[in-house]
C-alpha cells in the first residue's frame, strides 16, 4: 500500500497528569504512516484523491491543541480517529506521539506511545422480535452510522422462527456488511452499548430481545477470548444468517473453514430441500 509519512512534526501542547504540564506546556512530537491508494491522483492530479501533507500537519497541531488531555494514549488514540474521519480514502494509520520534556527525573531521551489502526470489513447480524421490528432495524443501523462505522449494504429482512428452543414470537433478522478501524473487541463493545441503548435486557438466553447485533465476521479475524469468539461460533448452524451473508457476500472466504460462503451455505440447502 502507497504511503504517506510526516517525521518529527513538533507541536507545543498542555497534556499531561500534573497540574503543571497543563498550565506551562510541552514539546510534543509526532510521526505519522498514512496508508491510502495514490494512483488514482498520481496519474490525474486529482486533489481530491490525496492528502496535503502541510494541512495534515496543520490539522495535527490544531487537533493536539484544542483540550487538555491526562494521557498521550488518548491523545494519540484520537488524532488517528480524526485522519480516519477527515480522509475516507486511509487505509491504515500508524502514528507515534512522543513526549521528550516528559517529568521522569532519570536520563532518558523521550517517551512515546505508539497507536496502529487498519480498517476492515465485517459482517454484523441484527434481530428483533420486540415491538415494531421494522423500525426495531432502522434504528439499530442509523445507531451504528452515528459510531463512525461505515454501512456497505444490507441484506434482505427475513422473518424467522425463533433459535435456542424458548417460545416466543417470530424475529426479523437481516445481515450487514461494514467497514471500519475498529479493533474486533472495540467493536464488539460499541454494538453491546447500541444494545443496552436501545433497551436490551439479557434475562433469558436466547430469549426475546428488542435488538440483537452479533458480530459475525472481520475479515479473516480469527479470535478465541473469554469476551470474543470470531467467526462467531453459531454462524454455520444458524440458515437464516447463512442465507443472508450469501445475499450479500457468497464469495467472502470464511477463515477457519477455508470455504466461501456460498459453499458453506449449500449443504443447509440441499438439507432444505430433502427436508
């Protein structure tokens, strides 16, 4: 991937846990990896398609000056949120943020903290058997707009028979497909938040819900933690989810089975259809 880099940029700004850092400042200074496509603006001169480095570093100094924050890391943190959210077009942001004034009474040359963030493709899956499910659905989606996360497409909305063997009404169930810089676990912490916003309570496993957003897939994300599992562990029992990834993604390669998804669909269809 083509690359852009500003070195050493220093900034003077009022970071830091001491009341003093605050109040007199610091020399800070930044080293930044811009990741995004430059042929398009290579070849046509097209502005619109590249970063002027000298604003970037404008808008570095203006971002770092704007508050005063206790650590670099949320610092750093929200300078790579604000190129994602300025450039569309990036790819992937490295940037370290080292502080050389840093009061550490040892000699030492500087401190820093170095943020990494890659946008990625996943898949969410969304239900609702509660209320007006169709708004149940819009909403979810406009919530997940409003987090920074780019909305690809969608799948059909498919009513389905209740998973996991408690009675309840039918759910309205669709897929889609995003992009984002998130961390899978970050990401996972924003759809639970999106939940409870929306008044989800978890009484009941598998039980009625008003809205139920599951992280299917991230890329070729392959995760096994106390709080995350990808590829979602049910995503191959469950039809409805397989019929709407195939809508939308049949040739997206599913990392732990090797398979795309279209031939991970067609045994559910051939059970189908013997059915």
């Amino acid at each position: 991937m083509d690359q852009l880099r500003i070195k050493d940029l220093e900034v003077y700004a009022y970071h830091g846990v001491f009341p003093a850092e605050k109040e007199l400042g610091q020399r800070f200074v930044l080293d930044i990896w811009v990741d995004y496509e430059m042929t398009r603006a290579a070849r046509t001169g097209d502005l619109e398609a590249s970063i002027h480095y000298g604003i970037l570093a404008e808008q570095l100094t203006e971002w770092m000056q704007a508050e005063k924050i206790d650590l670099i890391e949320t610092v750093a943190f929200q300078l790579v949120q604000k190129i994602f959210e300025s450039y569309a077009f990036v790819e992937k942001v490295r940037l370290e943020l080292k502080k050389p004034w840093a009061p550490v009474p040892l000699p030492l040359e500087t401190c820093s903290v170095t943020i990494e963030r890659e946008k990625k493709r996943a898949f969410i899956g969304l239900g609702t058997n509660m209320g007006d499910k169709q708004l149940q659905l819009e909403t979810a989606l406009e919530k997940i707009k409003d987090r920074g996360i780019r909305l690809l497409q969608t799948s059909t909305r498919i009513e389905t028979e209740p998973w996991g063997g408690v009675e309840q009404d039918t759910f309205l169930n669709q897929v889609a497909e995003v992009e984002t810089w998130m961390t899978p676990e970050d990401l996972l912490e924003t759809l639970l938040a999106i939940e409870l916003e929306m008044g989800r309570v978890r009484e009941v496993k598998w039980g009625p819900r008003v809205i139920d957003l599951d992280l299917l897939y991230m890329d070729d994300t392959i995760c096994y933690s106390p709080n995350l599992i990808l590829p979602h562990p049910y995503v191959a029992e469950r039809a409805f989810v397989l019929e709407s990834l195939n809508e939308i993604a049949p040739h997206f390669v599913d990392p732990v089975q090797r398979l795309s998804l279209i031939h991970i669909s067609e045994p559910t269809r051939q059970e189908a259809i013997s059915y």
